[in-house]
C-alpha cells in the first residue's frame, strides 16, 4: 500500500469520526430541543435521541468499513 493512500484513508477514517462527534455534541441536543417544544412526554424524547446516537453510531462504523 502507497503512503498516499494509507494518509488518505486515515484522515477519512478521522474526519468521519469528527463529524460523528460534531453530530451528536451539537445537532443532536437541537434536535432534542425542537422536539421538547412539539411533544411533551419526557422519556418518549430521551429515547428518540438516544435512538438518533445510536443509528449515527451504525452510521459511522458502516463509513469506516467501507473506507476500509
């Protein structure tokens, strides 16, 4: 394997992790905030969020198979 495409595929791996953390630091707790305003059963938004990290969760280790 080439040097160049050991660093490319390291950065992409680092930049997809980077943009999973960005997701579920930030846009998660906006979206937790949207739908507080909408619904107001407590538990049922704890667990759509929780829901979300997990399918960004999925989402992340099926970019870094694939780049891989």
């Amino acid at each position: 394997m080439s040097t160049e495409t050991t660093i490319t595929t390291i950065l992409s791996i680092v930049f997809s992790i980077v943009a999973a953390y960005i997701v579920i630091a930030f846009i998660l707790p906006m979206v937790r905030a949207l739908v507080k305003e909408i619904f107001e059963n407590s538990p049922a938004i704890n667990g759509f969020v929780s829901l979300l990290v997990v399918v960004v969760y999925i989402l992340l280790f099926k970019n870094i198979i694939e780049i891989l």
